[in-house]
C-alpha cells in the first residue's frame, strides 16, 4: 500500500505502513510476538548492527507489529518517522533525552497534564535537567524564558485539562528564532483534528493510552519526528551534530538526515532506556486508529452538545471548552484544530469543591476514573486527583481549580449523557 500523501485521512488511518503479511498473506496485521529474528549470517547481522542495512534484531529495538504503528502515526501527523514506547510518559523522556544533559532546560506551558508538570518539574531533575514554567498565551514571556541552556520548548496544542488551545504558529515563531525544536504533546487533539507540523512544531509526542487506541485497553506513547529541524545549525545538540560515543562516534544527523532523530531514538533511547511499547499493545492500538477520524468526530459532535447544555444550566457557574463560542480559544479553534476542539474540557459547579466530589460519586453514567479519551464518558475531579501533587497556584495556573470537574466526552448518545449529569448535578447541589 502505497503511503501517498494524496490519500485522505480517513484511508491512511486503515492502510498507512501496513501491508498484507509477506509471509502468510495475512490480511490484519499479525502480531509478531517475538524477542529475537534470525540473522541470514554473519555479514547480515554485522550490516543490522551498524545501521547499514535496516532490519529486525531484538524486539527491545523494533519489532514489525509495532513498526507498522509506527509508521502509521509517523504518516497521520505529516512526520519523517515515529518511534512507538511504553507510555506517553515514557514518550516525553524519550523526546527529550537526545536533546538534553546536565544543566539543561526544557521551557514548558504551565498548561500541561497533571503527571507532566510532576514529571518535569521534580523527576527530570535526577538527570540534572530542569523546567521553566510559562504562560503560552504569552509568547514574550516564553522567548523571555528561553536562555543560553535552554534545548527544547514544550506544549499541549489542546491542553489538559481544560480545553486551552494554544497558539502554535505563535509559539514556533519563538522556537524559529532562538533555534530550538518545538515539542508538542498532541495527544488530546490527535492529528485527525490537529497536525503541529503545518504549525511549525519540531516533534510531536503521544499518549497511545488516550484517543488513538480509543477504548482503554492499552498504555502506549510514541514520539514523531518533522524530520525538518537542522540539528547541526548550532553546537546546542551534540548527540545528534557531533560524534556519539554511545554509538561507536556515529554522526547521526550527517548519516541519517532527516531520519537522525528518530534512529538515535531507536538505536540510543530504546536501547538504553528500555521503554518499549509490546506487539500486543502495539496491535490493539493499530486496531483504534482504524476508526480514529469517525470517534473524534463523535467526541467532538456530543462534547458541543454537553458543553452548552452545562453552560445554559443555572448550577454551572462557567464551562471551559474552546468548541463553545464564549471561549477566549474559540478564534484559535478555527487555524488550530478546524474540525473541532476535542472531547475533553472542564466545568466549575456552584458549590466548589464540595459539591465536584459529590458530583463525582453521583454519576452513573460517567465512569470515575484517571483516563481520558475513551469511547465511554468519564469524569475525575482533577483537584483531588491527577493534580493533587500540586500547589493551589500550580492547580489554578493548570487549569484544574478545586471547583471544576473534568469530563472526557465519550460516544455514546448525547442525551443519555446530559441526562445523567442533570441528576448528579440535582444531587450536588441540593
Ligand atoms: C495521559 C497523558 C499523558 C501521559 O500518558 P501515559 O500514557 O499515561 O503515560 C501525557 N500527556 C497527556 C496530554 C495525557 O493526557
């Protein structure tokens, strides 16, 4: 199947990177469980190892069930090439660790899911890397944060937890003049509703738990590289420019060009840092990203529905999602994501946070739980939650106040939903 750029998305969800098995004319993609493949000889495994010829070694590295993912999300975001891992977390560290080292800074929005604002702004520090937390409204201040140690600058282009769409075309900008790679965190748009590539953004990270397998069966992540950015501009990313000792001094951007990053990511990341995503993942997220454009349509169709019927309701003191016309992100809807702004946003209920924790324990409908982009609606009150690790101005600044609920808009029949948070929300608030 030929990856034509010419193909619409709703065809390169179904065909891209996948063909039917050479081996057995299997129609599906099989899943290869398997650790190791056969060297045809000496020669062979020598060329595998020195990346002169491209193949299958140890299933820690590549493995064909999940190099048919790889590429299918690598062509889905308009990107070179995509390196699939073990979460979305894992992701993160996987994008930057060919950028950073000791006393680097990633430049971050302060908008950001709750477990990356931990991740980044305490464990990155055991590697000695560090995070300088912005406003990305303010693309100033994220040129002001930029300094001689930063490497990388980093945002959601719909962010969790309240909807926020950010600027990307601002951003990247930015990112264009200081010379740094952008990384978007794209999970909660998908590329059917948002492609940070067209917006200038460098790498694009994923969590594969959320909407691209779409139904909560699977932690994945994967980091997709533009292959446009020119790491050896400037000395700033010797891993990729310079020699690499960890690779028999190969010069990974000379060699590879603009498939360097990903095959330091392969040949370095999974091989030193083991977060490899399995086959068995790998084929139930293959799986998901068949129907992706039509669920995210659904999420997006029902999450207008939900949202101003909460917005028109006297409980509710104000909705945050940018599908909704009274949204300061709602012009930014239009460049950014145009065919809608997601399934995932947040409402504050009259009553604060007494009332959101009951609210939660009225639903019956909506599942509880920590995840989001799943074909079922879900409900979390992030406050006491995913965010509680965080200080009151670290929650307010995320957009996860003590008084708003998060709600992940699943598929079902919209009416079926709003039903179900009329008579919770009867129940909070009495
Ligand atoms: C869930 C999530 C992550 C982390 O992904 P995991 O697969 O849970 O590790 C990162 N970013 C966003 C926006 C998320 O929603």
């Amino acid at each position: 199947m030929s990856d034509s750029p010419s193909l619409g998305f709703d065809t390169l969800q179904i065909h891209a990177g996948a063909q039917p098995d050479p081996a057995t004319g299997a129609r599906q993609t099989p899943i290869y469980q398997t650790t190791a493949y056969a060297f045809r000889d000496a020669d062979h495994a020598a060329a595998l190892f020195n990346l002169e010829e491209v193949g299958y070694i140890y299933s820690r590295l590549t493995n064909p069930t999940v190099a048919v993912l790889q590429e299918r999300i690598a062509t889905l975001e308009g990107g070179a090439g995509a390196v699939c891992c073990s979460s979305g977390h894992a992701a993160q560290i996987m994008a930057l660790f060919p950028l950073m080292g000791p006393g680097r800074n990633v430049v971050a929005s302060t908008r950001l899911y709750g477990g990356t604002i931990t991740q980044f702004s305490q464990t990155i520090k055991r590697f000695g890397w560090s995070a300088k937390f912005v406003d990305f409204d303010d693309p100033e201040a994220v040129k002001a944060a930029i300094d001689e140690d930063t490497r990388a600058v980093f945002c959601e282009s719909i962010a969790n937890p309240g909807g926020y769409i950010t600027d990307l075309d601002a951003i990247s900008a930015v990112t264009d003049a200081a010379g740094l790679p952008l990384i978007v965190d794209n999970t909660l748009a998908t590329p059917y509703l948002c492609r940070p590539f067209d917006h200038g953004a460098t790498l694009v990270v994923h969590s594969a738990t959320k909407y691209l397998t779409g139904n909560g069966t699977v932690t994945g992540g994967c980091v997709v590289d533009s292959g446009k950015f020119d790491w050896s501009a400037s000395d700033r990313f010797p891993s990729l420019s310079a020699p690499e000792p960890a690779y028999h001094g190969l010069k990974f951007h000379e060699a590879l060009g603009p498939m360097a990053f990903t095959f330091h990511s392969i040949a370095i990341g999974l091989r030193d840092l083991g977060m490899t995503m399995n086959p068995q993942g790998a084929h139930y997220t293959l799986m998901g990203i068949e129907t992706l454009s039509l669920r995210m349509q659904r999420h997006v169709e029902n999450a207008v529905k939900v949202a101003s019927w909460l917005e028109a309701d006297p409980r509710v003191e104000f909705v945050t999602y940018a599908g909704l016309p009274s949204s300061p992100y709602h012009d930014r809807v239009k460049s950014i994501c145009p065919k809608g702004a997601g399934g995932l946003f947040t409402f504050a209920v009259k009553g604060g946070y007494d009332a959101c924790v009951k609210l939660v324990d009225a639903v019956e409908l909506f599942s509880h739980v920590a995840n989001l982009g799943d074909t079922r609606s879900l409900i979390i009150h992030s406050a006491s939650t995913t965010h509680r690790q965080l200080t009151p101005e670290q929650q307010t600044a995320a957009g996860a106040a003590p008084n708003l609920v998060r709600l992940s808009i699943g598929i079902e029949d919209a009416h079926d939903l709003i039903a179900d948070l009329d008579q919770a929300l009867a129940r909070a608030t009495a």
